[in-house]
C-alpha cells in the first residue's frame, strides 16, 4: 500500500482534497520568446544582409510604377496615335522589351544590394560596375515607412523606407524584408541615438515594456472620413491636363448634333422655360456632377491607402497605420516636425472639415517631399485642439486654431491693384484711338474688375497671429489655410523693406524654417521685431539643433 501524502493526512473527512496546479504564463512565454527572436535578429543586423529574392518582383512593380506615374504627358500622345491607326505589333514588341530591361535590372539590383546596422549608422551599398555606399547616421533619419504591398502580404514580407532630413529622394529603400525583421530594425533605427546599449535582454525588455506603456492612439479615422478627404482633396488640374488635348480629338460638332445632345437640350429648354437663372443653376448642377464622378478615383484612392486610418504616439514617435490592399506604417519622430499645416480647400468648408499636415525637414526639391509628410484627413475643427493636445512634446505646446486674426497692411492691396488698373487704362486710351468697338473696352474693364476682385480676396485672407511661443500665419483664396511656426524651430528671419515701407513703418518678413519658408507680407514694424526678439529668446534657451 502507497503511503498517504501529507496532504492527505491533513485532510478532513467527508472533503475532496484540492490540489493547486501552477499555470504556465503564456503571454509571457511567447514575449521572452519574441525578445529573443528580436535579439537574435539585432545581432544578425550587424552584419551584410541581402535582400529576399521576392524583392525583384517588388523593384519591378516600383520601377514600373514610377514610368507609368511620370507618363501622364504621353496619354494624349498615345490616345491620338492609337485614333490615327496604332500599330498593336510595335506597341507590344515595346512593351515586352522594356519589361525585359526592368526585370534584368532589378535582378542586378537584388545581387548587389547589401545593409547592416553597425555604430549607429545604417550602411547600404549597391552598384555593378561601381559599388555605392551610403552611410546613414541615425540622428538624420527623418521618417520610416513601412509598407506591406499585397503580394507581400501571402508570405508575410514587407518594405522598410528610410527617408533622412535633406535628402532629395528615399536614402534607402529595403524591400521583402521579413515582418519581424522589417519592425525589429524600424525600432532599433528609432531608439538607437537614445540608448547606450541594446545588446542584452534586459534592456530590450525594458524598451518593450515602455512602448507598451506610453503607447497612445491620438486619433482613427472612419471610412466616411476617408469618403470626404476623397472627395475634398481632389486635384481636379490633373484632370484638366490629361483631358485637355485627349478633348481636342473629339469631334464636339457630331456630338452636339446627335439626337440624344438634341433631346436633352430640349429637355432642359422645357424645364427651366427658357429662364437664364435656372439654366445657370442646371450648368452648375451638372458640372458639379462631373466633378462628383470624377472625384470617385480620388475618393477610391483615399480609401485604399488609408483605411483604417490610426494615428499612434509611441514614446516620441507618431506612427500612422493604414492601407487596404498595401498595408503601410509611417513613423515620424515628433522632434523632426517643422510646422502644423491645417489646410481647407474649398470644398472641405462646405463640410466644415481640415487637413492637418506635419510637416518635415525637406529635401532638395520642395515638390517631391510636400507629398512626404504625415497628414490627418478630415479633421473637424474641434477636433484639432484635441488633437494637438495629445503630443505635448510638439514644440511650443498644443494649440487650438485661432478665432480672429490681424489683417496685413492694406497698401499690400493698393500697390497691387495700380499695375492692372494702369494697363486697362493704357489699352483703353490705345483703343479709343484706334477706333475699337463698345466691346472691346467691356471685355478689358470686365477682365480688369475680375482681377481686383481676386486680389481683394485674397488680401482679405492674409493674417497672422502672435503667441508666446507660436506664430501663425492665415492665408488662402476661395480655401483657406493655417500655418502654425514654433519660434524654436526658426533658422533665420529676413526682413525686408521698401522706401515706401519704411516710410509707413511696415516690413516685409521671412521666416526661415527647415521645412521651408514663411512670409508675411506688409505687417508693422513692431511685429517684426517681436519675431525676431522671441525666436533669439527660444533659441537661447535651447540650442539644440533645430533639425
């Protein structure tokens, strides 16, 4: 017979004994076990790494994407060959071969591209014939941006792009890199410049738990949000240029004549009973349903690279989320931005809705990096303060938008309205003259009173507002816009002034940022002075780099 356990003897009669089993801690298991695999994987980091050979099939995407987003000039080109009889054979033949070129160059790519993180500075190298090697310092690492297209998605890969302060395109574009991989190195690009070691677990575990803890969501965005920005922010130019010459081949005088054109015209005749008013009303009906079917691309757009929008405050890194069908992480360190950019374009007031713009250090070409910088889509204006609230480390604190602001000088209207008020007057006299019809100066001083009356509109736009810390400059024309300039983020201000300036003690001021310029025009002398007194103030305080 077994000998009883002490347990047992101690157990009373007429009882079921309890035995207490110690369970196992999953979650921290799989953690010690994710902190080992990133370990291991920032020790692997150290040294050459190529890429996955899947990113061939992502150099060619990227390649042939960047031909066919800088070929808008050819559709007309191409449209009016294929009208005049385009040879399919040739067309094909071409096609075929430049898929050849950009499939062999980007397998030469693949076979020479290598990186590693080592002494905190991530070094790419790549070339054939002539090896190139770029040392990136992790201080000067501006942006990354993760992205996840979806042929990447089945086998769990995805693209890391490192954009730095200055540079005129992506520093390093690293591309099929494994998911854990991808956001292990992401965090050690992060943290690197702010840690003395990352070497041993405690310390890594230490980094996990902190992001865990400050981890905040600032703000999400629904999919009706994203249909709005769709809709508001849509860049009808494009449109224009495209359509433009692709209209002139059309033959409008067989449209126009054919029974259907005839029977709407008639139509419309009937409803509106020959009234001008409400035909203008039906024109502008229709145009504005054009431009509601035309905004579907950019509506549909929105939503496949933003959906589901989120906005996270990871220590001082402000990472975006989203992407349907390319899944893509964006991280921004909140010390890089420059300047809060709220924008409305015209539509956006008839919903009363904001974007909002973090904007970075720019590169060499302004156009090219504008499209970089972190945005918030369809912001109400309630929500900005709230917004900015949530990132106290945002130079010069959280600020709702003002309610009012100090007009500039009004001589910036007068000195602009005398050059086409002097040129009618010129034509006119040359014109009478010249024995010209009633017409001719109807169409001189009509064109001349549209060109007043956008000038006064866009005066009536121009302001600014001073704060302790902030500065804030109002412009626009049908739409308006904010620019929020932290005084502790200014390189320089230039200050410009006329004879006629100084007589009416006004000053023409340049703010200086690393972003960019910003200018207001035609404001007192006194204002000025005071934005040069607070940014020397701010920044002898802190002398930190203003990068």
């Amino acid at each position: 017979m077994d000998k009883p356990s002490t347990a047992d003897n101690h157990q009373p009669h007429g009882t079921e004994a309890v035995v207490t089993v110690q369970p196992v801690d999953a979650a921290s298991s799989d953690i010690n076990h994710t902190l080992t695999d990133n370990i291991n994987i920032a020790s692997d980091l150290q040294q050459w790494q190529a890429l996955s050979a899947w990113s061939i099939v992502s150099n060619i995407f990227s390649t042939l994407k960047s031909i066919l987003s800088n070929g808008f000039a050819i559709v007309p080109i191409v449209y009016t060959g294929w009208k005049q009889g385009f040879d399919m054979q040739w067309g094909i033949l071409a096609s075929g071969i430049l898929l050849l070129l950009v499939t062999l160059l980007a397998i030469i790519e693949w076979r020479k591209f290598r990186f590693r993180l080592n002494n905190h500075q991530l070094e790419v190298k790549r070339g054939l014939l002539f090896t190139k090697k770029d040392e990136i310092p992790l201080s000067r690492i501006q942006n990354i941006r993760y992205e996840q297209p979806f042929y990447f998605k089945p086998l769990s890969l995805g693209t890391l792009v490192i954009e730095t302060a200055g540079s005129k395109n992506d520093e390093a574009h690293l591309a099929a890199l494994d998911t854990q991989q991808a956001q292990t190195l992401k965090r050690l690009l992060l943290n690197l410049p702010y840690a003395k070691t990352l070497s041993t677990s405690e310390h890594s575990q230490v980094n996990e738990q902190d992001s865990a803890d400050t981890s905040q969501t600032i703000v999400r965005k629904s999919l009706w949000d994203l249909v709005l920005f769709g809709f508001y922010q849509n860049n009808f130019i494009w449109f224009a240029v495209i359509a433009g010459p692709i209209a002139g081949q059309i033959n409008w005088d067989n449209i126009f004549d054919s029974p259907v054109a005839q029977q709407f015209w008639l139509w419309a005749q009937q409803q509106t009973h020959q009234n001008i008013g409400l035909q203008t009303i039906m024109v502008i009906v229709v145009l504005f349903g054009v431009y509601s079917l035309f905004s579907l691309i950019s509506i549909i757009a929105a939503i496949l690279k933003y959906h589901p929008y989120q906005l996270d405050k990871h220590d001082d890194t402000l990472q975006r989320s989203g992407g349907v069908i390319s899944h893509q992480q964006d991280a921004l360190a909140i010390r890089r931005i420059q300047l809060v950019h709220v924008q409305q374009p015209i539509i956006a007031r008839l919903f009363n809705r904001w974007t909002l713009y973090f904007k970075q250090v720019k590169g060499h070409e302004v156009e090219h990096k504008t499209k970089q910088h972190m945005l918030v889509p369809s912001v109400k204006p309630a929500e900005i303060e709230s917004l900015l609230a949530k990132i106290p480390h945002l130079s010069g604190g959280a600020s709702a938008l003002p309610n009012s602001y100090s007009p500039i000088h009004v001589n910036w209207l007068t000195r602009r309205i005398a050059l086409p008020l002097t040129l009618a007057s010129v034509i006119s006299i040359v014109g009478y003259y010249g024995h010209q019809s009633l017409g001719f100066f109807e169409v001189i001083w009509f064109a001349t009173t549209m060109v007043i009356v956008a000038l006064f509109i866009r005066y009536k736009q121009w302001g600014y507002v001073v704060a302790d810390q902030v500065i804030w400059q109002h412009s626009g024309f049908l739409g308006q816009q904010w620019k929020r300039v932290t005084f502790e983020k200014v390189q320089h201000v230039s200050i410009t002034q006329t004879q006629s300036q100084k007589q009416a003690k006004l000053a023409y001021v340049e703010v200086g940022l690393a972003s960019g310029s910003v200018v207001f025009p035609y404001i007192p002398i006194q204002v000025a002075e005071l934005i040069i007194t607070r940014s020397l103030n701010a920044t002898s305080h802190d002398n930190r780099n203003w990068i």
